[in-house]
C-alpha cells in the first residue's frame, strides 16, 4: 500500500481526480489529495501532506489554479508549488497532461495572461519528467496504472530511494491501519451493547397504557456518546409509546445543564394532574440508573408558555 499525493485544480478536473481516487482506493492504495480553499493555510496543508506520501501524481489540464501570496515570490499556483515541493523533498512524481479541453470556459485559454502560466508550467513538467497523455478518463487511467506500477517497482529495487518504501515503513502503516480498525471495532461493539438505560418493561408499559405528550426537542452535551445513546433510547421508547418526539440534537455552552440530557415537554400545564403525560414520563424514566427533574424549569427559549424542560441525570 503506498500513499499517493493527487495534486490538480479542481474546477476543470473534478471528474479526472475523482477516477484517480477511486482507482487508487481499488489498487488498495491510499489517495491523499489536495484541498479546493484558497488560503495560506491550506497551502501549507497541501506542502506538508507531500512529505508524508511515498508518490506524487500531477494531473495537468488547461487551468493554472490559485496563486498565494505570502511566501510566494515567483506567485505560482498551488499545483505548481505542489509539483516543487515534491522534486525537493525527493517524492517519485507521475505526470497526466490532458490533451482535449472538454469546457473552455473552466480553463485559462481565453485569458492570455493565464494561459501562458499554464504553458510555463506545462513546459516545466515535460522538462523535469516523462507525463503521460490522456483525452479520455480510459487514457488517464492507463497512465496513472501504468506510472504507479513503474515508480514503486523502481523503490522496491532501488535501496537508496526506497526509505519511504522499506519493510519496516509498510509493517509500521499497517499496524497504524490495523490499530485504527481495532477503534472503530470497538467503538461499533460499544454501541452494541444492552441498553443500561432503557426503562424498565413496567415502565414502558405506563407510558403505554397512559395520556400521550409530545416532545418538542431532546438535547445531549456534544461530544458525550454516552448521553447520546441515552437521548436516543429515550426517544425510541417515547416512540414506540405513541408519543409525539421532536429532534434530537447536541449542545454546547450551556453550562446551566451541565453533562445532564434536557427534554422540552409541550403541553405540561397538567403535570400534577393524575395520568398526566408528564407524570407517566417522569415515573417511566426513574431508575437506578437515571433521576428525572421533578419541578420542570421555566425557560424562555421554550417553544411555549406551556412547556417545561425536564433534567434527566445518570446517577
């Protein structure tokens, strides 16, 4: 598995980087590409992800790209800087100049200025290596196959250049890889598990077999997959009850909730009452996991005068 640098403009080769990717991925190779913003930041992004890779890959069309303008004397595009940036850091480099222009209109041909920075840099690849010539994405595909196979070939046999290349690296990425796998494994398997927080069968039955309500929103501290899971069980039972349930959705900045789940209740005038739907969610919810505010707290953000916001808290 090798990481592969795809660097190009992207208004006029959106099709083409998308079929490099998509054979890399299938070559089982890694594809790391460079960023459509234009700003410094994300230049030196695109500089410092060349590094990291084992290949870079240039697809050339008839649009000379975005010029930064700090740190950029000669204000070349960031394709072109990119293209540098990879003979410097000694990065094997695989050019794919597109002979046809498929819309004028997104290449620089109609400005003079422009298109003559495209034949500069056109000039400068065919002079630092051998670019392969495509018309078709079938001929860029050809190319790309063909000067991806060649380059690693030529690391595998050549120790001098092969330190991107070597055993080690690849047992060190793959382990890197597997660990990562591993995470989300575990991650899946955690999601997985019994639900702690479910309301008990008698509980859902009293949601069932009493006055319906509605929820008007669920809320969960951001970031908290625990508090997540719960808002979600929550909505699911309340579902699964016929009741009305709104979004749910994460927040931040609220300190006044601390890491606790809020449920906006419409319609909650009649929480004392007997059977009420507050009632039979509050009674529904209480467990030795989870404690349910009892005095629903007034709040202005509150879609209407008659709604509370209920505090659920894990124990």
């Amino acid at each position: 598995m090798a990481r592969v640098y795809i660097s190009s403009t992207v208004a006029d080769l959106e099709a083409e980087r998308q079929a490099v990717m998509t054979w890399l991925v299938a070559a089982d190779h890694q594809p790391v590409h460079s960023y459509g913003p234009n700003s410094e930041t994300v230049r030196e992004s695109c500089l410092d992800d060349i590094d990291g890779c084992d290949l870079y890959v240039l697809i050339l069309g008839h649009r000379y790209g975005f010029q930064p303008e700090e740190g950029n004397p000669e204000k070349l595009s960031i394709t072109h800087l990119e293209f540098r940036r990879a003979e410097q850091s000694g990065i094997p480099r695989i050019a794919l100049l597109r002979t046809s222009v498929p819309d004028i209109g997104l290449s620089d041909l109609l400005d003079p200025q422009r298109a003559a920075l495209v034949r500069t840099f056109n000039d400068e690849v065919r002079g630092k290596v051998r670019p392969a010539e495509f018309h078709d994405l079938q001929g860029l595909i050809q190319g790309l196959s063909t000067g991806v196979q060649s380059e690693l070939n030529k690391l595998q046999r050549d120790p001098a250049r092969r330190g991107r290349w070597d055993a080690k690296t690849e047992m060190a990425r793959q382990q890197e890889w597997a660990a990562e796998i591993e995470k989300q494994l575990e991650e899946i398997k955690r999601r997985q598990e019994p639900r702690n927080f479910f309301p008990p069968r008698e509980g859902q039955d009293f949601l069932a077999n009493n006055a319906k309500g509605e929820i008007a929103e669920f809320l969960y501290p951001k970031g908290d997959g625990e508090a997540e899971r719960l808002a979600r069980d929550i909505q699911s039972i309340l579902g699964w009850a016929k009741w009305k349930v709104g979004e749910l959705r994460a927040y931040e900045g609220l300190g006044e909730y601390g890491d606790d789940i809020t449920v906006v209740v419409k319609g909650g005038s009649a929480f004392l009452k007997h059977n009420a739907p507050l009632v039979a969610l509050v009674q529904a919810l209480e467990s030795e996991h989870l404690r349910v505010g009892k005095q629903p707290r007034l709040d202005p953000t509150l879609p209407s005068d008659n709604s509370f916001r209920l505090i659920i808290s894990r124990r």
